[in-house]
C-alpha cells in the first residue's frame, strides 16, 4: 500500500436548500492539524453568522485519524453522515465541512442526515478524486566533490530536492516515492563517504 486517494484541490460553496435551512459544502485537502486548523478557521471567518459548521475529516493512509464533529446539532445528525461520505468515496487526507444557516423550520434529526449526507456527497462529486503516492523523505550527508554521484541517483529515483547546504561536507533532503525506499538505501549504501537517514 503506497498510494491513497484523496481530492486533487479544494471545492468551495456548494448550496443545498432544505425547507429554508441552506447547507454550504466545503472539502479541503488536509495533511496535517495545522491545515486542518487553518481551512476551519477560514470557512468559521468567512461564515460567522451561520447557525452550525460541522465536520469530518479523515488523515493518514487508512484514514486512522478521524474525526466527526456534530457543532451543536443533535448527536449523529450531522457529522456523521459527513464522514460516511468519506468512506463511501474511500478517500483520506480530506475535510468535509458543511455550513448551516437555520431556515426557521425544524428538520427533525432525519432530515439532517439526509440534508448533512447530501451536502457532503454534492460537495465530494464537485471534487476531482486522484490517486496519490505516497512520499518519503531523505537526507543524505556527503562530500562536495560527491554531489554530481548524488543528483544522478536522485533523478534516476525521480526524487525532488527540498533543500540543500553546499558546504565541504553537503546536507541534502529530498523526497521521493516510499516505494522506492529500498532501492534508493541499497545504492546509497555502496557508497563509500556518505551517509543518509529517512526522516520518518
């Protein structure tokens, strides 16, 4: 299992109505709590009146980070037929966010599942679903009349260079396919004057 599916960009706005209530679909690409924190943040900005903002996201490359939240809305009513909606799209590393604003008329809390479900699977549909791989990164120390050795094995990997010290001993990281993991140790390991470690 090297690659996960998730949303290639965030979608924004996508409008339910429901007996006056409207439900305002948000899906955003999240990899770590600070995105996550920061695309809240920024929908709760732009949306300060509405009446819930409710939730779900799924992290990690079985979804094992999860997380459905209610805002208010009755237990189950809302959050939860957001994340199913992620599970039905067998997505991960996304957040579902869906704005309500209260139309004056009570749904009951069947009628916003349906309305939460609707809204979330609306908004996933919007959505472009892509298949990712899943990255590594590396950081490999060697000598300056080495890097040349280096930056071939790097894009013979199709690795990509996130950062590099050029001094007399060079600290390089990049990132690469974890499929490739293996083959990128094997080869670094003949080399004579360098070492490396993977950063997770």
């Amino acid at each position: 299992m090297h690659e996960y599916k998730t949303i290639e960009k965030p979608i924004e706005n996508i409008l339910i109505k429901e007996k006056g209530s409207k439900f305002i679909g948000f899906a955003y690409p999240v990899h770590n709590d600070n995105e996550l924190k920061d695309a809240l943040e920024k929908v709760r900005t732009e949306h300060p009146k509405a009446t819930h903002h409710c939730y779900a996201f799924r992290m990690g490359l079985n979804g094992e980070n999860y997380r459905a939240n209610d805002d208010g809305e009755p237990s189950g009513s809302a959050g939860l037929p957001i994340y199913n909606q992620l599970l039905a799209h067998e997505i991960t590393n996304v957040l579902v966010i869906v704005v309500r604003y209260y139309g004056g008329t009570k749904l009951g809390v069947s009628g916003l599942v349906k309305a939460y479900k609707e809204s979330a699977k609306f908004t996933l549909e919007e959505t472009n679903i892509i298949t990712r791989e899943l990255e590594t990164e590396i950081e490999i120390h060697f000598n300056f009349n080495q890097q040349n050795t280096i930056f071939t094995l790097l894009s013979k990997f199709d690795a990509k260079v996130l950062n590099f010290d050029a001094n007399e001993n060079c600290i390089l990281t990049a990132s690469l396919k974890t499929a490739q993991k293996e083959n990128i140790s094997d080869k670094l390991s003949e080399m004579q004057y360098i070492s490396f470690e993977f950063k997770d």
